[in-house]
C-alpha cells in the first residue's frame, strides 16, 4: 500500500490511525490505494483486543419519510435497551451504495450491523463481512453466510388494503405505487396482485410515485379521469394525501365516487376530510425483532427467536364504503 501510494510505511500507520498532521493529498493518496487493494482495518482483532464494541451500525436512506424515520427511532430505542450504542450511516438513492455503507461501519468498529432500507442497487449484493447482518425486509441477492433477511410487512399490507376494498364490493382496485428502486414498494405490489388474483377481478395498469404527496396528487389527476374506478389503495398515506386532494379538484367524492386506502397511519390521517383507511404498520416491533436477531448472533447465546408473520392493522376510517 505504502508504495502504491508512494509514501512510507510509518505514514500509512498514521493515516489509517486517523492521526493529525497528515495533509489532505497525503490521506486521499492512501486511502485510495487502500481501497484499490481492498484494504480494511482489521475490525475483528481490534474488537478482541478491547472486548466487543458493544455498538450496533445502521445504514439507513437519507429520508425524512414517516416509514423510515420512525424504523430509525424504534431502533435507537431498541438498542438503548439492550446495552448497545448505535452508529449511522445515511445514503441517498443514486449515490454511495449499500455496502460502502457497511465498510464505512466496519471501519468505525462495530459488532454488527442492520439495513433498515434495502434499495435495488442493479445488481446483487454478496455480503463476505466479519459480522452479522440483519436486513429489515428482503432484498433479492443479498447473501452472505452472516446475512439474516427478515420478511417485510409490504405485501402483507398490500393485500390487507387491497382485500379490505374488494370485501366492500368494489370491481377491482387502482394502485399508486412506490418508486420501483425500494423493494418495499416492489413487496407491496406484490401484496395487490395477490388479493386481486385471488378474487379473480382484472388488475388495472399501476401508476408509479415517488412516496410524495406531490406524485400522489399527479396520479390522483390521472386516475380521476377514469369513468369506472371506484377504489384506490395507495402505496403511502402521503401519496394518498395527494390523491385524495386531486380527486376533490375533478368532482370524484371521496368515498361516495372513489375509495381511498393508504399505508403508513401517519399521524395526520385520522384529521384528513374523510379521514384516511390505512394500514399501520408495527416499526417499534419490526425494529426490536431484527435488534434481537442480530444481539443473539452477536453474542451467540440462542438460536433464532421464530417470527410469525409481520404484524399489520387495517384502521378503517370515513375513506372507504361500498360502491354505489
């Protein structure tokens, strides 16, 4: 590395010691190098010279969105209560990918590490870490000997919002989707597919948002000019907001013309006009399992705790009825 970077070994030492007086080209030189060599500190012996970290890593999207957010203050909860500090790291869509984020943790020392927001990076990630990984919903490719994926509550809630609009009588059911990339978007797809096979009604073309309340409106506008369409169920309750919004706007009444399902319960759907159905979903309880499951094979002191399947609630509010 040293004569990669064309400097001694002692400055090598320095820089990733994270010592002073190193000057800026110096450090990016080798740090550069370390990383075409795949350099990375040695987390592991550390950790066995000064007993475990006792400090769990996150990476997480840098999103201000309800899901999200409160995923990453059920987990800051969780791991106070298990004796454990946290470390984060944030990425946004389109930039440093997922496991740059985790070697950027390693790097900090930790004793293990959750995805809380697995996003389509375009090709699989194969994780070879020293450490256990928990991914809070699945992420097809993701892999790994020390890799544990828990179901995600997506499709579950697709079907629950789907179903409930059906049971009411309703011919089918319109979906706003999430943005494609989020594999939760993709699960609750899933989960509207399989209640509408299910009853064997003809599935609609999906429109596509990006979980704003801006996109929601946009799809609204579109989904209002179809004669027929009696009940929409919405990938999030902020896009619902916005369709909902737009349906006001073309005369559709809301739930006398259309049904309207959302996703989330944020706090604000109990005081829309109609208030919001919704599906909400368990983040406190979704966060604790996948904190369990990773403390246990950090501290191998038992096997996996079994998981039922994750737990969602239809809140039925003034948004839905049958059709008339």
């Amino acid at each position: 590395m040293a004569r990669l970077a064309g400097v001694s070994q002692k400055t090598v030492s320095r820089v990733m010691n994270g010592e002073r007086y190193v000057s800026v080209d110096v450090r990016d030189r080798v740090l550069a190098a370390a990383r075409e060599l795949g350099y990375r500190r040695n987390t592991a012996a550390r950790a066995l010279n000064l007993g475990k970290f006792h400090r769990i890593g996150v990476v997480t999207l840098g999103s201000a969105l309800y899901g999200p957010a409160q995923t990453l203050v059920a987990l800051e909860r969780a791991v106070r209560g298990v004796g454990y500090s946290l470390s984060l790291v944030t990425i946004l869509e389109g930039q440093a990918g997922i496991t740059q984020a985790m070697e950027a943790l390693l790097d900090q020392g930790v004793d293990g590490i959750i995805l809380s927001d697995p996003v389509d990076e375009g090709e699989g990630v194969r994780l070879e870490l020293d450490v256990p990984v928990v991914s809070l919903g699945p992420m097809p490719g993701l892999a790994g000997p020390n890799v544990l994926v828990l179901d995600d509550e997506g499709v579950v809630a697709g079907r629950v919002a789907t179903e409930h609009l059906l049971g009411l009588g309703h011919a089918t059911v319109w979906h706003v989707a999430g943005p494609s990339r989020w594999f939760s978007a993709r699960d609750r797809v899933r989960g509207w597919r399989q209640a509408l096979a299910a009853a064997g009604v003809p599935e609609p073309p999906v429109i596509e948002g990006d979980w704003s309340p801006t996109s929601g409106y946009a799809a609204g506008r579109q989904l209002a000019r179809v004669a027929d369409l009696t009940a929409v169920f919405v990938a999030n309750d902020e896009m619902a907001v916005g369709v909902m919004r737009a349906f006001a706007e073309a005369g559709r009444r809301v739930p006398d013309d259309v049904s309207v399902v959302g996703i989330d319960d944020i706090p604000i759907s109990a005081y829309l006009s109609p208030p919001l159905t919704t599906v909400r979903q368990e983040f406190d309880v979704m966060a604790a399992h996948g904190l369990e499951l990773l403390v246990e094979r950090i501290e191998d002191t038992s096997p996996p705790t079994p998981h039922d399947e994750p737990p969602v609630h239809l809140v039925v509010r003034e948004s839905t009825a049958p059709p008339h």
